[in-house]
C-alpha cells in the first residue's frame, strides 16, 4: 500500500484548504480505510482489480477520486487579466478568503 507525492499534493490542493492537517489526516485514513478494504475483497476473491496487478496498490493522482470523490475545492480564477471593466475583490470565509470579479 502506497500513497504517491503527487496524490497527496493534489489532497492538498483541492480537498483539504484549512490552517492544519486535521482535514489532510481524514482524508488519508479515509483513503487507507478504501485501501485495505479493495485488499480484502481482491484477497477473499469478491473483488477482480487488473490495474492494481501491474503497479501494486498505489493511489496516485489519477485514482485519488475513486477514493476521496470529486474535488471539493476548484480553481478561483477565471481570467487570467480580466477584462475591462471587470475587477477582482476578496472576500472573508471560514476557509481563509475567496476572491471575487465584479464588474
């Protein structure tokens, strides 16, 4: 069982915006939890998993939402200069701050 640098930095990234690691923590053992239930199943028969034969049992970023699901969080920007008249102001939420275009 591994976890890959890339999947964690994308747990990071887009499921866990908060000052500590108490998101980042549940959301690993959630992953370990999925892990090692994939292992009993494959083990006792239930489960036929092809991909995991070739690479082991390795969460990566391309399978990191069959165990967390969907990102919760998503790029802010969407513009990269904004267009005239349109302009980019902040905002105060319990996660820290969102930023906002106003025209």
């Amino acid at each position: 069982l591994a976890i890959d640098g890339s999947a964690v930095y994308s747990l990071v990234r887009w499921y866990c915006r908060e000052a500590g690691v108490r998101s980042l923590q549940q959301k690993i053992e959630q992953i370990c939890r999925k892990l090692a239930l994939r292992v009993v199943r494959w083990g006792n028969g239930l489960e036929q998993e092809a991909k995991f034969k070739d690479k082991g049992w390795v969460v990566d970023e391309d399978n990191l939402a069959d165990y967390v699901g969907k990102p919760i969080f998503t790029s802010d920007r969407l513009y990269e200069t904004p267009p005239p008249g349109v302009v980019m102001g902040l905002a105060w939420t319990a996660m820290g701050g969102s930023s906002l275009y106003i025209e």
